[in-house]
C-alpha cells in the first residue's frame, strides 16, 4: 500500500492509522498530520483500488484488513496501533479488528455503513436496496450499476459531494483526481458487494483477545444512513466490550483523536449517543 505520513513526527511516538472513505485516498488526512503530529505519528495508507494504490486489484474487506495489519506490524515499536476509520475505511478497520484485534489498541469510526442491507428493507425506493445481502439483489445492483454509473460518473459524483461534504477549493482538484481513480465502475461493484460483509467480531471469536475500546461517532449533519448505522454499531459492540462508550470540523475530529488515544478522554463538542 502507498502511505501518506507525518515525516515530522518523531518515531517514538505511538502510530495512528487513518483509513480514508470510498473513493478518496490516504491524502484527505494530510491537513490532520499538522494537528496531530505532537502526539502522534500519522499513517494514512491508500487502500486497494484507490489513489497510488489503485493497481492493487480487486478491493476486498479481508484483503485490505490483510494489508493494513501488515503496515501496523511493520512500523509500530510496540506492534499496535490506534486506528481510526471513516466509511469505506471504517469497514476495513471493523474487519481488522475482527481478523487481528491484537494489533489495535483502540479504534475510532465514524460515518461507517454497518447492516446497511436491513437497514435499506426500511425504504425500497431507497438506493442502498441494492446492498442488500441477497444474491438477486446483488445480481440486480449489478444490472442497474452501469447505467447509473453513466449518469453518476466520478466527474459527477466529485462536483456534488464537493459541495455535500464542504471541499475547500484549494482541495478541490485534488478531490476530483481521487474520485476519478477510486470510483471506477470496477471499484463501485466490488464495494456494492462487500460492504453488506461487514460484521463486528462475535463473542467466540473474541474469547480469547478482548476487544479494544471503540469510539463510534457520527456528524450532526450526517445522512440518517450513518446515523442509523453508528446507532446499530454501538449497540452491537456496547454488548461485546463493557469499556465502550458511548465531522465538518476538522479542529474537532484531530481533538476527538488526541483526547480518545492519548488521554483517555473526550473533548467538548461531542455529544454521547442515549
């Protein structure tokens, strides 16, 4: 995997790996190095599929959990790592964590899509019908996934998430470069068909290690996708992990990272879910 990283850092301190969304690229953390540097060394790996790793083909949740473990190996002192992941990137780390919960000492997701296929039973008009976890659907997501890519093509969906997200412009381009490497038809089929995978570890496959303490949050702003699923996710682990507890504002997000890794705490802002 190509890494983004904070050279700066001194090599002591302890790793934070960062995993981007769908599409996107390790680069979206960059404007975080300078914010977190202090107390961290910053890895910001792009995924299989996406930016400078966009040779490394097809994009699967085991495969890239695989790889991401293979980078906390090789650079953490201490063989562990803290870990955060948003969307796409918080899949990855769910399956990291129930793969190899050794190597991260804690996680933090957020806007992560968890049982997203139940979740889309509540709204069949409702696009993420199509990541359902039944074989016609997904043979139907596969149907309707080139004519909508037609419409909805990276160009497309860079111009109006832009705008959803608030992509400052002088990060604009770089954005639109991002969404035309990650979102290629290839890569929207293969994470149609993954993301419906996603599962926190069960209680037998957690006997043995424990699991770390998570932080799963959500922006107020957010889709009520995500919201539903940060609701369903803290509910699943609260259960697996009696330590759990339980964003445009980046001032905010590296806050959140420092105060939930470094000093056990959270900052004001955040909101604990009912």
């Amino acid at each position: 995997l190509y890494v983004h990283s904070s050279p700066s850092s001194p090599n002591q301190n302890p790793i934070v790996v960062l995993l981007h969304g769908g599409g996107l690229s390790g680069r979206l953390y960059e404007p975080q190095f300078k914010r977190l540097s202090d107390n961290f060394r910053c890895l910001a790996p792009d995924l299989p599929g996406h930016g400078k790793s966009g040779q490394i083909k097809p994009f699967t949740l085991e495969d890239a959990a695989r790889r991401v473990a293979d980078l906390i190996v090789g650079h953490a002192h201490d063989g562990k790592a803290f870990v955060v992941g948003l969307s796409l990137g918080g899949a990855v780390a769910l399956t990291l964590l129930r793969t190899r919960p050794d190597l991260v000492k804690k996680l933090l997701l957020t806007g992560t899509p968890y049982r997203i296929s139940r979740c889309a039973q509540l709204v069949e008009l409702s696009l993420f019908v199509l990541l359902r976890k039944h074989s016609t659907y997904v043979d139907f997501s596969k149907m309707l996934l080139r004519p909508t890519y037609a419409i909805m093509n990276p160009d497309t969906m860079a111009s109006l998430s832009s705008k959803q997200l608030g992509i400052l412009p002088e990060f604009h381009e770089a954005f639109v470069e991002e969404m035309r490497i990650g979102n290629t038809l290839d890569n929207m089929s293969t994470m149609l068909e993954e993301l419906p995978k996603i599962r926190i570890p069960s209680k037998t496959e957690i006997s043995e290690t424990p699991l770390p303490p998570i932080l799963v949050c959500y922006g107020e702003k957010e889709n009520w996708v995500a919201k539903w699923s940060a609701k369903r996710l803290y509910m699943e682990t609260k259960e697996l992990n009696k330590e759990c507890k339980g964003v445009m504002n980046p001032d905010l997000f590296a806050s959140t990272i420092k105060s939930w890794f470094h000093r056990d705490r959270l900052p004001e802002g955040l909101t604990e879910m009912p």
